[in-house]
C-alpha cells in the first residue's frame, strides 16, 4: 500500500471524526481554537491507536487468512463506508459543544471504531504501521479541528456530504484492494 492510498484510507476514516467535530462547531456560539484543537487531538489519537489495535489483531491471523485476505478487507472497508453513508442519510447527530473527557472519550471511541477495522486491514497489506497510523492520526486530527471551525462557520451544511464522501471513499478503496488481489 503506497502512501498516498494510506492518506486517502485516512481521510475516508476521519469523515465520522469530522462530522462529529461539524456538530461540535455548530453547537458553539463563539469559535474557540482550544476546543477545536482538544477535539482534534481526541479523535486523532483514537483513529491512530485503534487502527493499530486492529493490526495486531490482524497480523494473529493473517497467516491462516491469506487466501481471502482481500475479500476480509473489501467485506470491512464496504460495510464500515456503507454504514457511513447510511447514518449520514438518517441524519441523527446530537449537538453539544463540551470537550470535556465525559463527552469527548465516548465520540472519540465511537468515531474510530472502523479505523480498527481498517488496521485489520492493514495487517494484510504491505506497509509500514507506524507510517500509516501516524498519517491516519495527523489527517484526523487536521479534519477534526478544521471541522469544528466549518461547523462554526456554515452550520450543518457540509456534515452529511462529508460522511457520505468518506463513506464512498472507503468502499472505492476496499473494491481497489479487491480488485487487485483478483486481477493482478
């Protein structure tokens, strides 16, 4: 997996973290770069940590997978970008500006949950996990505390489009890696 596949994996996964960090900017009355960086910092590290949760996982069992590695990660990365695009349709998002750990620790874990699933992913793919994660956390964290400042600015106008945008990329990058186990 080159780099820039990594950094496009990232943006897919940071669109819940960004929606979310949307919702927070929308719920204050004033733009506040501290809160928008602490949010910034929850949902990166939760999207860097979890992905290399879910690479040790993987990295278990991958030697007994192989063969279906990349139908694993097209199943994972189609049902986590789905699941996305589906809730971004529902459009059933609570607003409340508070950063504090309460709040912010259930969002983060929430929010990073298919990056675990995307580290299992990883685990069969040719890369550098430390590389990866890095980038997955940095992009996460620029899309959450940019996120809080849209949502600030426009309002609720962008959060749905950006689910269902990272939704689609995640299962255009699971068909990818699909696609390329069976015909190369």
């Amino acid at each position: 997996m080159q780099v820039w596949e990594i950094f496009i994996l990232g943006v897919g996964l940071s669109m819940d973290a960004f929606a979310v960090a949307v919702c927070k900017g929308l719920s204050s009355e004033k733009f506040n770069v501290r809160s928008a960086l602490i949010v910034g910092v929850w949902f990166g590290v939760f999207q860097a940590l979890m992905p290399l949760i879910g690479y040790l996982l993987g990295g278990l069992v991958a030697s007994y997978i192989e063969a279906v590695d990349h139908w694993i990660a097209f199943i994972l990365l189609a049902f986590i970008g789905g699941k996305m695009i589906y809730e971004a349709i529902r459009g059933e998002e609570e607003h409340d500006a508070s950063v504090s750990f309460k709040v912010m620790l259930p969002l983060a874990i929430g929010t990073s949950i298919d990056a675990m699933a995307a580290g299992i992913t990883l685990a069969f793919e040719s890369v550098n996990i430390f590389i990866a994660i890095a980038i997955i956390g940095v992009t996460t964290f620029a899309f959450s505390a940019i996120g809080v400042k849209i949502g600030n600015i426009f309002g609720a106008k962008f959060k749905n489009k950006a689910e269902i945008f990272g939704g689609a990329v995640l299962i255009i990058l699971g068909a990818k890696i699909l696609i390329e186990h069976l015909f190369f």
